[in-house]
C-alpha cells in the first residue's frame, strides 16, 4: 500500500502538485532545512534555502562538563530538540563517560525527536502527547510526588539575538511544579551573516517568494534582522511550524497566514502550506 501511494506521489506531473511553482524559503537550520526541503519538493514546491541560525558546538563545555560528572543527581532529563541530544551525547562520548550513567535518570524528548534519543542510548522514557514544552509540563503534572524530582533541562546558549521565550517559560513552568531545575547550555544557537545572502534577500524583496517558512522564533529574530523593513517581506505568505513559532511571530509583528496542526513532523508543516494553497483554488462550478 505504502508502495503504491509513493510511486503515486512520483509519478503525478508537478501540475498537479499542490505547491506547484512556489518558492519556499527555508529559514531552519541546515541539519534541519534538507528534511524540509524534502517535503517541500515532494508537493511541488521550489525550496530556496537560507538558514537565518546555525547550530554549533560549545567553546566552554564548563558547566555541561559538570552536569554530566553529576548526572547521577538528576531524577529527569528533559530534552526540547535534536540538537541538544546530538550535542549532549557528543560531549559524554568525549569524556567517556558510559551511557550507563544514565539507568537512573528517566529521558524525555519531544515528538520525532524521540528518535534520536532512541537511536543516542536506545530508550526513552517519556514522549509527551503534545509535542512542545507544554506537553510536557501536562505530563509531568500527572507524576505523582514529581514535586520531590531533579530535572536538567540541555539547553542552547542564544548568541547575537534576542532569547526566544521557550526555554525560560518552560524552566519557569518545571519550577512551578515544584521540581528541582538545572538549565545547562549544550550548544550554541547563532545569527547567519546576512552577507551572503544576496541573491536570497533580492529574491524576497523583489516579491519573488511565495511562503517564508518558520520553524522556529529563533529563525525569526534573524531573518527580522536581516531585512530592511517590512516591506522586505510583506509580499509572502508567512507560515510557522506550530501555534508557539505562530504566537511568537505575531508577537514579532508578522501576519502569520498558515499554521501547522501537525507540528511533530515537517510533512505535517508542507501538508499546512498546501492546504492553504488549496483552499486560494477556486473550485470549478458545478
């Protein structure tokens, strides 16, 4: 069956495709925007990269180097993206330390991130229903005695814009619930020079693009920084990767049109901007 709908997918002419001939800019970061992009050609799009962040290692392993020596602390370890397990398991494998350390801690991820942890050390303990810091302050309010629990909280150091609201809400929320917090930065989130972004930047104030796609605040805050003014941008639809990016884009001063339901994968983003673009079809008269 899986067989047939892909060949299906393959073989339909690009007409057809429901992002047929639009230009789609990806602002994720590249370990990121190539899963994007994939979604996007196969509904027809035309993905045209610029990665507004990057992801890197740290400089100062200090306090992550101190966390993991006293990992045995922590009852929890609550993990809010790829990057930050990537990073947390390069830096154990760099002190060889064994994963073994961890059999008392108990390792929550969000969404299909849950793979990569599954894959670092071959299990998980807690996927939350909801994909996002709130899903897992619901799930942990269920714990019973969770008041009396450690949890560390890997995190990016924000470098060169402002700290998008997500971390801090959700070490504020574990706080509430009584929990024992430790925020560690893991590895470092940074600005992209715009200077290499010509043809890019041209593109998107020419009107020449279709739907920026945003799949994180971050992203956001560079891009804002990289333009000029609004009018930079206000010919393109603005699309966000689930109700928090959208909140947050708003909060920013963007009009955000399309937003994902299905914020636990990107097929479920492009699946979004299709739909938009569906719904702008006029429907033949019967």
């Amino acid at each position: 069956m899986l067989a047939n709908v892909i060949a299906s997918n393959l073989l339909t002419p690009s007409s057809k495709l429901p992002l047929y001939g639009k230009k789609i800019l990806v602002t994720a970061p590249r370990n990121y925007a190539s899963r994007l992009s994939e979604q996007i050609i196969k509904k027809g799009g035309l993905p045209v990269l610029m990665p507004t962040i990057e992801t890197c290692f740290l400089s100062n392993y200090i306090e992550l180097d101190i966390a993991l020596k006293n990992i045995h602390q922590f009852n929890w370890i609550v993990f809010t993206s790829r990057n930050g397990i990537i990073a947390f398991f390069h830096r154990l494998n760099e002190l060889s330390i064994p994963i073994s350390v961890l059999q008392n801690c108990q390792l929550c991820a969000l969404g299909k991130d849950s793979e990569s942890l599954l894959s670092a050390c071959g299990r998980v303990d807690l996927i939350p229903t909801k994909p996002s810091p709130a899903g897992v302050i619901a799930e942990f309010s269920q714990i019973p005695q969770i008041h009396q629990q450690t949890v560390l909280v890997p995190a990016p150091d924000v470098v060169g814009i402002p700290e998008p609201d997500v971390i801090p809400n959700l070490i504020a929320d574990l706080d509430k619930l009584g929990m024992k917090v430790t925020r560690v930065p893991t590895y470092i989130t940074q600005c992209v020079d715009k200077s290499i972004y010509a043809v890019e930047l041209s593109l998107l104030q020419q009107g020449l693009i279709d739907v920026i796609a945003f799949s994180s605040t971050a992203e956001i805050e560079s891009f804002l920084q990289m333009c000029n003014s609004k009018s930079d941008y206000e010919g393109s639809i603005i699309a966000c990767f689930g109700p928090y990016t959208a909140a947050n884009a708003q909060k920013l001063g963007l009009n955000v049109s399309v937003v994902s339901k299905d914020y636990s994968s990107f097929e479920g983003f492009t699946e979004a901007m299709a739909n938009f673009f569906r719904q702008q079809t006029p429907q033949p008269s019967l």
